[in-house]
C-alpha cells in the first residue's frame, strides 16, 4: 500500500487546500497595493499632525495587524501535521506517531517517482575557484548548495551573511587557520511574520581550512596525509604518496622556488611531451592517509596550480576515485582543469566539491593525474591539496561552507559578503517547510525543477 498523495482526499490534495488559506492571507500581508500595510497607510493619510492621535490604534502597528491576520496559521500547523501522520499511519502504521517519523515513511514512499516544483537558489562562492576576500589575506571563500546525499538544498534563507576576520596569527594563532565570525540577517520563527522565515540569523564562528592539517576527520579540517608536499624524505619522492605513472627526479619533482605556501609543493615536469604523470594516495590505509570517507556527507576538495609559459594542451584531473579507477559519485567526484587556460605564472586555485553515496565503495583513493600532456618541456606545480567534510553555515539544512587559505595571511577585518537568492520558487516546499517545519527536522520534499514534477503547485487552489 501507499499514502494516496493526489486525486480526491490525496495528502496534496487537502494541504493544498489548506495553504490555499495562507496564500489568501500572505497576499493581504504583502501586497503593495491592496494588501493590510498599504490599506493602513491609505487611512493614515487621510489624518493630519493635529489630529493623528485619532489614529494611534493603527500608527506605527503595521506589522503587529499583519501577524494579527495570520492568527489561523496555529490551527493551520495542527491541521497539516496532523493531515500527515495520521494519513501515514492509516497506510503504514507507525511504531511512533510523530511527525518526523510520518515524514520519513512519506519521503521514503515518494522516492523519486513523486515530487513537488523545487526551490532554485544561488549562493555566492559555488564556482570553481570560490570567492575572494576583501583585505589583506588573498584566500577564498567555498560554499556548496547540495547536501550530503547530493541533492540541492530546497529550504535555504534568502540572504546576505557577512564573514569576516576576528582573530589572526599576529598576536596568537597559527597562520593559515585564522578565525572568521559568520553573520547573517534576522531570522523570524513566527509564521504568522510576513517575512518568515527572514534571514539565517546566525553569529558563529569558522576557522580557515589549512592545507597543513594531516589526516585530521573533523569538518574543514584536511584528511589527506602531506598533501601540502612539504615532506619528501627520499628525494622527489612525496611521501605517503604512490608514484603510479612517472618516475620520481624526471616527471615528479620536490620544488622548493617556486611555492604558494610552505617551503616545498610538487612538480610534474613533462621533459617528453607525452606523459601522463599520476600520483595517488588510498583512504584509510596506513602509510597514506588512515582517514574513511563517510556515507552520504558532502565533501570539499580545494588545491592551487601554478603552470609555466610552456604548457599548452595540458589537462590535470584531480578526483576522488574507487578500487576499480571509477570516479565516485557518478563521475562527479573530479575536477579536471585546462592548463592552458589558467594565468600563467601565477598560483590560481580550484575546488570541488562533492557528496558520497549512502553505500560506501569498499576502498577509496585521491587522484592527481594529466589526463593530456603538459607538452615538450613544460611544468605545473601543484600546492595546498586537500579533501575535507564540509561544514554547514548553520544546521544540517543549510548551505555548506569552507574558507581556504591564500599565499598571503588573512588579518582581523578581512571579509566577503555571501549573498543567497530565490530565483524559482515551489510553492508546496516552502508551505511545507513552513507548517511542518521541515528544515527543523532536517528534512525535504522530493523534488523536481524543470516542471516535471509529479505533485504540482497547482493543488494549493
């Protein structure tokens, strides 16, 4: 059996009529030009200085009648909470009646056959090289819009959250692993709010990612083993790295001139003009790195390069990959960058990020190939790599985030403005998450965003 979701007496069905209630209501919230604040503003035009003390039951108390109007939204949250758990345990019945437990069984029961129009958000910092501070320090900032089992995050808070320096490694501190303040708008709890759900609200705190950090498991903290190639205790050899095309002192190389951060990073040389230089380094294996990736978490692979003028046609992939040489994740777990195209002479970041699956490879490796020749004499240097869990702005279902280190020291004051908009919104998720409180709970409708939805928008009528 299944929880019949539309037609007659469909769970959709009744809460869209329901939030058919609540769309009338935020209309007389917030329209501009019929809606309560403007009706208000219209009688208290009518009213001049002398004799405005008429009018103080509506002066000045705008937002107060517009949460006033929304009143029903209490019976509005009972009624949809219990509309699910009791359609759900009419179905399947639940060892526990509450409603996380009815939204798991009608999540699990959706699958990917039923779905509802999905929320389309941007957020600054998802491109390849991230976004730069402003100040002294020439880090940048890295977000993800996807949670850990890949899908893109639907109850997101429209925003402009400022991150910005407060301790440095001046005074005390280590360098590269400074300490940034995340500020965002004011959040509403209050459904009745017209603004609801606001801003994200939040002031903690974040620290840099360093490349130094070794085999470390928590958030933002490296998990690679010298991945920042400051140790080479045979020459030209990185350790806790297996050299599987190339041979170490010809096409791998220690380089200790030319560095992003440190005194060390790796070179590929292609004397030839054909090689296809490859080093890797295996997941939860002593001697490389004894950190185990983790099921379904999002993960942020960030390094630096830096080509000389010589390199034309040359393709470096970097990739997280499984036993067999596939790319986990569906291929998506890579990112492969035309050398060609990166300023030459100069250290340009990149990163990636990516989620693992719920049904983890039995083994895993990290990957640092050319998968086309740097050509005949030519050179790339390869610095500051790692691959760490990414860490979330403020709880499981908000966007992730990362700040990665540059050449230069961040110092007290620097910052970047991350902005988060709405672009396309899905009616039937946002009324959901509102009245059920679904990013609470840490929890999504499954959804679909190029209108191939399966429950649409159209039942809140």
């Amino acid at each position: 059996m299944a929880v019949t979701l539309t037609s007659s007496n469909g769970l959709f069905t009744r809460l869209g009529k329901l939030f058919k209630v609540v769309e009338r209501i935020q209309t007389l919230q917030t329209n501009g030009t019929t809606g309560l604040a403007a009706e208000i503003e219209d009688v208290l035009d009518e009213y001049n200085s002398a004799d405005m003390q008429y009018a103080d039951a509506l002066s000045d108390s705008t937002e107060h009648w517009q949460k006033s109007c929304a009143n029903i939204y209490s019976a509005v949250t009972r009624v949809a909470k219990e509309t699910v758990i009791g359609m759900v345990d009419d179905d399947t019945t639940l060892n526990q009646k509450t409603l996380s437990k009815a939204l798991d069984e009608l999540i699990d029961q959706m699958g990917t056959s039923s779905d509802v129009k999905g929320n389309v958000f941007s957020v600054t910092g998802t491109g390849d090289g991230g976004s730069a501070f402003t100040g002294t320090g020439n880090g940048c900032i890295i977000t993800s819009d996807t949670n850990g089992e890949g899908a893109k995050f639907q109850n997101l808070h429209a925003d402009v959250t400022t991150v910005k320096c407060i301790k440095d490694a001046q005074v005390t501190g280590t360098a590269g692993r400074e300490t940034f303040v995340m500020m965002g708008e004011k959040s509403e709890t209050d459904v009745r709010h017209p603004d609801f759900p606001g801003g994200n609200g939040q002031n903690n705190s974040i620290s840099v990612s360093d490349p130094a950090y070794s085999q470390q498991s928590s958030q933002n903290r490296n998990s690679l083993n010298n991945s920042n190639f400051e140790n080479f205790t045979t020459t030209n050899t990185p350790d806790k790295w297996s050299i599987v095309v190339g041979a170490a002192g010809t096409e791998i190389l220690e380089e200790s001139t030319i560095v992003h951060r440190g005194s060390k990073c790796l070179e590929f040389n292609d004397g030839g003009g054909s090689n296809l230089t490859k080093v890797e380094q295996s997941f939860d294996t002593s001697g490389q790195t004894t950190v185990k990736l983790r099921p379904e978490t999002r993960y942020c692979v960030s390094f630096w390069t830096y080509r000389t003028s010589g390199v034309g046609s040359g393709v470096l992939r970097v990739s997280v990959k499984d036993g067999s040489n596939n790319i986990l994740n569906s291929g998506t777990a890579a990112l492969s960058v035309t050398l060609g195209s990166d300023t030459v002479t100069t250290w340009i970041h990149h990163s990636f990020t990516f989620s693992t699956t719920a049904i983890l490879t039995a083994s895993a490796k990290f990957v640092i190939e050319l998968t086309t020749a740097l050509g005949s004499t030519s050179q790339v240097y390869i610095d500051g790599v790692q691959c760490f869990r990414m860490a979330n702005l403020t709880n499981s279902s908000s966007f992730h985030v990362a700040i990665i280190p540059g050449a230069t020291n961040f110092i007290v004051d620097d910052y970047v403005k991350l902005t988060i908009t709405k672009s396309t919104t899905g009616k039937m998720q946002s009324f959901c998450n509102q009245f059920l409180g679904l990013e609470n709970l840490g929890l999504q409708l499954p959804y679909q965003t190029d209108a191939s939805e399966s429950i649409s928008d159209s039942l809140i009528a």
